[in-house]
C-alpha cells in the first residue's frame, strides 16, 4: 500500500479523500501546515505528496521550489498539486517548479486516484520491480551521458544528474529512440498512460527543466511544428 501525505488546510476533506482513496490501496496521511509536513517527512515514509496551492504560512508554489531544491531525501518525491482555478498560470507555474502533475478544484475522487497511480507507477520502482524489468548491468550509454536503467539514475561528465520522476522518465522514453520524434501530445498521452487534456505548454516545461539539468550537453533537439527528440550519438 502506497503513503500519501495530502497538505491541505481544509480539514473537512482529509477523512472522505481517505476513505475513498483507502479503495485503491493507497492511504493518505493529512497535515494542515507546511511546518507539519516538514516534521511528519521526517519522520515517516511517504510515497508521494498532494499539494495544495493556498497555504497557511507559505502557499505551496513555494513549499515545493524549496521541497525540489532541498538537499532532503524526500526532495524528489512524486508532487500532485491541487490548484484553486484551472488556470494555465497556475499549472504552468507548478509544473515549472517542480510538480509531476496537477489537478485544478473542485475535483473527481476518481480523477485524484487514477492521477495518483499514474505518477506511482512511472516514478517509484521497487528494488525487486527494478531487477524484475532490467538486470543491474541494463544501461543506456551515449557520448557523455549514461543512463541506468536498473537504478533509475542519471550520470554525465560532473556526476550524477538530479532529475524527478517526471523528468527521469522523459529522458528515458526519448533517450530509448534516438531520432525519433516525438510531437508534445505523443509525449503527454505517454508519460500520463492515458488520453492527457490539450496542454501541450507542460511538456515545453519539462523539456526546459530537463536541459538545464543537462547542460552544457544538448541531448534534446527541438523541431518546430513537430515536436522534440534525443540527439547524442552513442558511446563508441
């Protein structure tokens, strides 16, 4: 069973959101304050956070830029944020600083759940899931950069590539077809598992968060009107 920690200081929607949730094998823990979740992180194991956007003490824009740049060992951790509008500010703003995924309110319990599983399933490998789909040795190796497989790490010239479940995955789905192109609902539909609402300005986000994780490298290559692909040549 998955751990959950909702932050949210609507305090009549944990016990529902638990209930429902507890359906689909995940058990969601809830804390009304930033400072509360920094101690409960601490503390205990959680497989992913839901995020609300208005919070007491500090909104959670900012708890997750300093959550994605915290030395912590949650620091990259799946982030689902819950928006107060749909608006595309506010999504592009999330996903810019480091969410995995969002989901404007008022929402579907189903919706939460299957978003839910979705970012669990590309972002969390056990250690016997991991050596059940690639052996320790599984890796993909290009000039400057490596990629294992096994391990769900990322390394170049200066060393290891911090990179969240997202991002990681991005990399890996278009490091494993090098040349191809791949438009941005290609890649939204694939790293979402499901038919993704038209908001191709997300994978424009990850894409620029991606590079400049990577840089000086320029492994992605752009093609206008068409969309992105990998562009280092293999290792010799």
């Amino acid at each position: 069973m998955h751990r959950l920690l909702l932050i949210d200081d609507d305090e009549a929607l944990a016990g529902p959101l638990a209930q429902y949730l507890a359906r689909f094998d995940l058990q969601l823990e809830a804390v009304t304050r930033p400072s509360a979740a920094l101690a409960r992180l601490g503390a205990e194991r959680f497989d992913a956070l839901i995020l609300d956007g208005m919070l007491p003490e500090l909104d959670g824009f900012e708890f997750c830029k300093q959550l994605r740049s915290s030395s912590a060992p949650w620091r990259d951790m799946p982030v689902l944020m819950l928006t107060a509008r749909g608006d595309l500010t506010d999504r592009v703003v999330g996903l810019e600083l480091g969410a995995d995924d969002y989901l404007p309110k008022p929402f579907e319990p189903r919706e939460l759940a299957a978003r839910l599983q979705t970012i669990l399933r590309r972002t969390r490998l056990t250690p016997m899931a991991a050596a059940t789909v690639a052996p320790p040795s599984a890796r993909l190796s290009f000039e400057g950069l490596e990629i294992d497989t096994a391990r769900r790490e990322v390394r170049c010239d200066r060393g290891l590539v911090e990179l969240t479940g997202t991002e990681y995955e991005l990399l890996l789905m278009l490091a494993r077809e090098p040349g191809r192109v791949f438009s941005r609902d290609d890649i939204l539909n694939r790293l979402r598992g499901q038919e993704a609402e038209l908001f191709t300005r997300a994978v424009d986000i990850l894409v620029s968060r991606l590079r400049r994780k990577l840089e000086p490298l320029v492994a992605l290559k752009t093609l206008r009107n068409a969309g992105y692909c990998f562009a280092l040549p293999p290792s010799p």
